[in-house]
C-alpha cells in the first residue's frame, strides 16, 4: 500500500510540475472526439477498400490468362502491369480533374490536373479519394484487355490503356460522380443511380472492349469460311478460377467501399454483392446445363462476375431479395450475350463484353427497378438514359481512337506473330520454358 501510494504522489508531482506555469490543455469534447475518430475510420476503410479493388487487377490477369493459350500468357501478364501503371499516370494527370474537376457546365472538370488542387498542407482526403478513384479507372481499363487478348500489338494496347484511363472513362464518370467535389455532371443531376459503377466503370469498359474487338477483327482460325465457330480453348481453368475468386474478394471493396465512409451502410452492401454473384454463378451453371448439356465452368466462372457486375449499381438501394434476383437474371444473360456475339463474329475471348458490357447494362437497370425507394417511369427513363448516352460516347470515341492508333502505331500483330505466339514476337519471352508447347496451342 506504501508503494502505490508514493507512487501516485510521484505522478501527481511530475504532472504538477509539467503544468507549472502553463494553461492546462484544453480538453476535446466528447462531440469532436467521436468526429475526429470517424474521419480517421473513413480514410482507414476507403484505402482498405482501394486495396483491395488494386488486387482485383490480380483478379483480370489471371482470368484473361487462364481463358486465353499458353503461348500469350506472358504479354497478358505485362498487358495488365502496365495498364494499372499507365493509367495511374494519365489518370493523375488528366483523369481525375476531368472527372471531379470544377465543372460549371455538368460535362467535364476543368480544374485539378496534376492534383494541383492538393498542396502541402492542403485536404488530404483528396488524396485518400484519388486513390480509391485510380483503382476504378485501371479496372475499366483492364476490361478491355480480355476482349482484345491474343492479337493486339503490345504499343497499341499502351495508347488505348492510358487514352481511356486518362479520356474516356473520366469525361463519362463526370457526368454521373462529378458532383462528389464541385457542382454535379449532368446525368447526376437528373438522378442517375449507379452507386459503385456498373455503368460508369464496367459498361464503360465494355463497350470499349466491344469497339476494340471490332476494329481488331477475329483471332485467326475462330471463323470458318462456311460460318462455323470453331472453340479457342482457354490453357488453365484453375488459373481463371483463381481469378474469379480474388475479383469476387475484390468486389467486397469496390461496392462498400463506394461509401467512402465506415459506417453501418457497408453490411448491408456487402451482403447484397455476395448474393448476385453466388446467384449469377447457379443460374450461369444453370442455363449452360441446360444449353450445352453440361455445367461448363467458363461459363459459370463469368456467371458469378456477371453477378457482381450486376450488382454494382443497385448494392446500396435494393435488398437482399433484389439483389438475387438482380444476380440471376444477369447469370443467365452472360450465357444467351457470349452465344450471340460469337455468332455475330465479334471475337472475345474472355467474355468481357458480355460480363461487363452487358450486364452493367442490365444492373444499372436493376437499379431503378428494384430501388427500395420506389420505383417510377421517370427513374428508369433516367437509368435508360445514362445505359444509352453511356453507351454512345464510349463506343463512339473508342471506335474512333482504335481506328486512329491501327492507322498509325498499328493495332494489330501480324499472321506469323499471332500464330507464334505474343510471349516471343512481343517479348522475346516464354511462359512455360519447361513445357512442351502442343500443336493445339500453336494453332
């Protein structure tokens, strides 16, 4: 008891002695503490977040790659390095400010270029939201890779990476999230729903990729001249598998992280994105069985990214219900939307189109339908009117920059490159050295 005593009148002697002569601190109120441990918790969860929709790229690379032949894995790989690298400079440069730049018009910013609306001593938050907002750009990027894969010139695919991380996808991010800074773009305006960006950010991609694999044309062998499809089979499931795995964990930052903001929302999100993908995955498996007579795994694989795609949009304002729903509609509109454009003769690979394209389509839909909020004819018209305008101005100017970098760094590789094998004529590289390469993976 000696002990404890002395040792407090010690204590009290040094605080006394650290006050002496000074205004004791000024105490925080309860009120400003509780603020002050929020915004602490906001930055936390928003670069959490943005952690792990960067791991996502993981996701896409693997996914192009196990869809994709052997002899291509290793110019997969650096496509998806230096789309990420790529646009994270044109998107710091240019992107950010065109899409939340000050922008008095409602179309596009004109202000923050270079992130010269931060300085020393200025909001750091800026900088926590551009790092959740660079993750989206490269993921709309990265899209397009799949649908471009095994016939794409690696110079051509550097220009359209940065061109739409930088341009395109920002200029139609600030019509629906502009308002997230200064002013509002247009579509927001009128009451755009599209929380996470099944629009913004994967129709966006889409669509370029559907530009993309138009300008580039087929991969050699994928049509016969009597019309018949002939199958390119993907070299490693597994991998593609894996892939969808990590984009899913993925997705658990890039809709509740959309919140921007630790709060109890993020439940309820959460949930809402793990239902529409396990439901997309079973309607996928589904509707294949049902088609082809077996439960094919690609098309169960993009049945659960249809979901999460699906699902983008509507995560923070529909219900658990809704959000099966929402996912199974979209599992079976990957398998009906993969069958159609490959008897259109528009060669993907990967399905992005489908997966992306397609379905963010339908879940920026889904959005105004299911809105718990209630639903109107004027809420989808508006939810129509952002699916088309999304729609015409990126496939517009995406056909219009694939056509301009084919007319002059050149889009495509040649025949001999293409049947070679993009790993040796891109980059003088193997994948596998110590495999033996089979004469199917060198058709």
């Amino acid at each position: 008891m000696k002990i404890i005593v002395t040792f407090l009148i010690l204590l009290t002697s040094v605080i006394s002695t650290a006050w002496a002569g000074d205004d004791p601190p000024t105490a925080m109120s309860n009120k400003e503490a509780i603020a002050l441990v929020q915004t602490n918790a906001d930055y936390v969860w928003t670069l959490v977040a943005a952690a792990l929709v960067f791991f996502m790229q993981a996701g896409f690379a693997l996914v192009e790659c196990g869809f994709t032949r052997a002899k291509n894995a290793v110019n997969i790989m650096m496509k998806n390095l230096m789309d990420f690298s790529m646009g994270s400079l044109g998107y710091w440069a240019i992107g950010f400010a065109f899409m939340f730049g000050v922008s008095k018009s409602g179309w596009i910013g004109t202000s923050g270029f270079f992130l010269s609306d931060f300085t020393p001593g200025g909001d750091p938050w800026v900088l926590a939201f551009w790092m959740f907002q660079v993750v989206f750009a490269a993921t709309a990027a990265t899209i397009v890779s799949g649908a471009m894969a095994e016939r794409t010139k690696f110079t051509g695919y550097l220009a359209y990476s940065l061109i739409v991380s930088a341009i395109i996808y920002p200029i139609f991010g600030s019509w629906a999230w502009g308002g997230l800074f200064h002013g509002g773009g247009w579509l927001e305006k009128l009451g755009f729903i599209d929380f996470a960006g099944s629009t913004v950010v994967h129709s966006v991609g889409g669509w370029t990729a559907l530009a993309g694999a138009i300008v580039l044309g087929p991969r050699l062998g994928k049509y016969a001249k009597d019309g018949s499809i002939k199958p390119i089979l993907g070299h490693n499931i597994p991998l593609a598998a894996l892939g969808v795995f990590i984009l899913w964990l993925g997705w658990f930052g890039f809709n509740p992280g959309s919140t921007t903001a630790a709060n109890t929302d993020i439940a309820m999100i959460l949930v809402n994105t793990n239902l529409a993908a396990a439901a997309g995955a079973i309607l996928a498996m589904a509707t294949a069985w049902m088609k082809f007579g077996k439960p094919d795994a690609g098309m169960s694989l993009n049945g659960a990214l249809a979901g999460l795609v699906a699902i983008t949009s509507p995560c923070a304002s529909v219900s658990p219900l809704s959000s099966v729903i929402i996912g199974a509609i979209a599992g079976i509109i990957v398998v009906f939307s993969v069958v159609f454009f490959d008897r259109i003769k528009v060669d993907d690979p990967v399905g992005a189109i489908s997966v992306h394209g397609v379905n963010g389509a339908w879940g920026t839909l889904a959005a105004g339908i299911f809105n718990m909020g209630g639903t109107s004819a004027k809420i989808i018209g508006v939810q129509v009117l952002g699916i088309g305008s999304c729609f015409v101005w990126t496939f517009c100017a995406a056909f219009i920059m694939f056509k301009l970098i084919d007319k002059t760094i050149g889009l495509r590789v040649s025949p001999e490159e293409e049947a070679q094998g993009l790993d040796r004529g891109e980059h003088g590289g193997n994948a596998y050295p110590d495999f033996e390469v089979s004469a199917y993976a060198q058709q």
